[in-house]
C-alpha cells in the first residue's frame, strides 16, 4: 500500500464527511500517513506552548485485543487496523518546560519559573484537568486531520483508564481523552442530525 | 463587506496557519461567515449526540468592553470585532434530550431513559466535566474552520468565568472552555515551535 501523507479536503468537507465508524478495511496504515496525521494534529493550539499532548498508536494484534478488553470488547478496537490512544502528561509537560518555550520569548528561565509557579498554584486535579482539556482541543484537530485523509475514526469514551495505562505503561496520572479507532471506513455510519444554530447561538 | 461563507483550505493549511492572534482589522465579521463557522463547529462528534456546546458571540462595543475587564483587560478582546463566549450547558442538554436523540435510533423514549440514568449516576462535577471536554473538541472544530474561512483567532483561558456568566446571563452552572476573539488578523503572530513526533508519540 502506498502512503498518501497530503490531505485532500477542505476543513468544512472534513467535518461533514466526519462520521463515528465501527467498521474498517483491516489493511494497515501507512507509517506515514499516522505520522503526518499527529504531525498536523500537534499545531493544536497550546498556551505557553506547552503541548501536554502525547499518543501511543496500537496496531500489535495482541496488544488490541487487550486494549479491546479494556474498553468493554467495543467491535471497533478490534476492527480497525490502529487505535491511537491520546493522553495528556502534565507531569512530563511540567519537567520538561526547557524543550517547549518558544524561542521567540525574550528570557527563558524567567518564563519557565513563571510557568512552573502558575502550575504548582492550582490543585493536583486541576492541573491535570487542564492539560486533559488542550489534549481534548488537539483531538478535535486529530478527527478533522485523519478525515481529511481519507481516514474514518471512531472516538471512544468507554474504557477504563487503570486497565489501559497498565497495559501501555502510561504515567498514573495521566488523563485520556479518548481511543481513537482509526482506518479505511467500511460502512457508511450515521448521517449528521445536529442542532440548528438557532438553538445553540446567541449574538449580543 | 461580502459574505465568503465558504471555506478555502484544507485541514493542513488551516492547522499550518493558524496562529495566536492579538491584533485583528476592526471591521465586522458579516454574520454569515459566524455562521457558517458555528454550523461546522456543531459537527464536532458527540457521544449519543447530545451536543451540549452552546456560543454567545459578543459584537456590541460596550458588552466586549465588559468581557475585556473579565479577561484581565487583555487587548485581543477589545481589537477583534467578535468574540465568542463558548460554554458547554449540561443541564439544558438532558433536559432536552429528546431534542437531540438521532432518528434512526430505534426507541427513542428508552435511549432518553438510558442517558438519563447514565448522567444521574455520575457526580455532578463528572457530568458537568464531561460537556467541558466535549466543548473542547468543538473548540479544536472551531479554531480550524475560522481559520479556513480566513479569520483568526486567539483563544483565551484567562478570564473570570463567574463575572463572565453573569455578564452574558449564563447559567451558573455552565463551562466555559475559552473565550475566542476572532477577526481578520493584523499580525504574523509567532511561527510553530512544537515538539518533534518522536518526543510524543510511540507505535506499539
């Protein structure tokens, strides 16, 4: 199978092509393609660029078929030829400031204390909450970006957490958004039935 | 001004793009291209497609020179000629389920039921949590369509979210993943400075 790591639609066409898939053509994914799919999926936006976003891609049989285990035997963890698991890794993030401040920024060291400050005033669980919601932010990227692709995607909720960080040797605190099913579709799945604008928006 | 409700660039382009943007033209964002650009946002995916995302676009001078004073006075609030309140608003989405619930599920009075029961079993922070991440995801959405319809964008966590509930009449009990200012931009912004594939991500 050839890779064909450039995308091919537009950010509306992607998401009105996006749809939840539970079945895949089981050939594997170019090496390439997942690569520039999380490539593109890490421009996510990111205060003080800290990027708290990290993946493992699960495509060793056995090793899906537990991961399938651990989110409740769900069809498309066994079916599609990768499940990307996302997390966010505060702890990591928080360690390794040096590598993420942007060269732009005028004294480094000043910047990484600040930061580092910020983070150690907020609870344990809000720190972690909010790297968990930039990683949710850079998920929304991540459908789009596969879709436009070619690739269909199934994200998935219902798992537990324990069970997959023990099987991937995750940190223990780190939060996952979501398994991400990733391949070539082979159905059709839902079409959209979404609020009309009225409903959700408000102009003042 | 004329509308451009379609967009331009591919998923890539749009992530490659987009950037952190605090000065924008001051000219009004015809209401079309809001739009269009909350109507692909609400596309984001959604489990049991409850959609809980809700926006107050703030256009009038003297309400965006409240929401500047409750986002610490900070310059792209008062610079952009729109900025979006998104919030996500749990209550109102089980209240209205039966709103949301996709025709072709097949008993539409037992999949209500079913979700119900799913939230009433959660703590009121996790039910309240689980909107807040989805909003997240639709803000991935929203950040990328902006940008492909040629808007910028600086989404901002920096804010007094009470002071910004009260402000829009919110209900106390909503989220608020950011508040996005959004106009043409009037600056480069920084270029991307992200961390290799090879530093986040492992193949398994």
């Amino acid at each position: 199978m050839s890779s064909n790591a450039t995308d091919m639609l537009t950010v509306t066409q992607a998401a009105e092509a996006r749809r939840s898939i539970r079945k895949y053509e089981p050939a594997p994914i170019p090496r390439a393609d997942l690569e520039e799919i999380l490539r593109v999926t890490g421009l996510a936006p990111s205060p003080w660029n800290l990027q708290p976003w990290r993946f493992v891609i699960v495509e060793d049989a056995d090793t899906k078929a537990k991961l399938q285990a651990a989110a409740y035997g769900q069809p498309q963890v066994g079916a599609a030829p990768a499940v990307i698991v996302m997390y966010s890794d505060m702890t990591n993030t928080l360690e390794t400031i040096e590598e993420t401040i942007h060269p732009g920024m005028p004294d480094h060291a000043k910047a990484a204390t600040d930061i580092r400050t910020t983070f150690a005033n907020m609870s344990e669980n809000d720190r972690h909450a909010w790297g968990f919601a930039e990683a949710n932010i850079a998920l929304g990227f991540l459908l789009l970006t596969a879709q436009a692709h070619g690739y269909s995607t199934s994200s998935m909720l219902g798992f537990v957490p324990d069970t997959v960080k023990t099987l991937l040797d995750l940190p223990a605190d780190a939060r996952i958004p979501a398994l991400i099913a990733i391949g070539r579709g082979a159905e059709d799945g839902f079409p959209h039935h979404r609020h009309g604008l009225e409903r959700i928006a408000r102009f003042v």
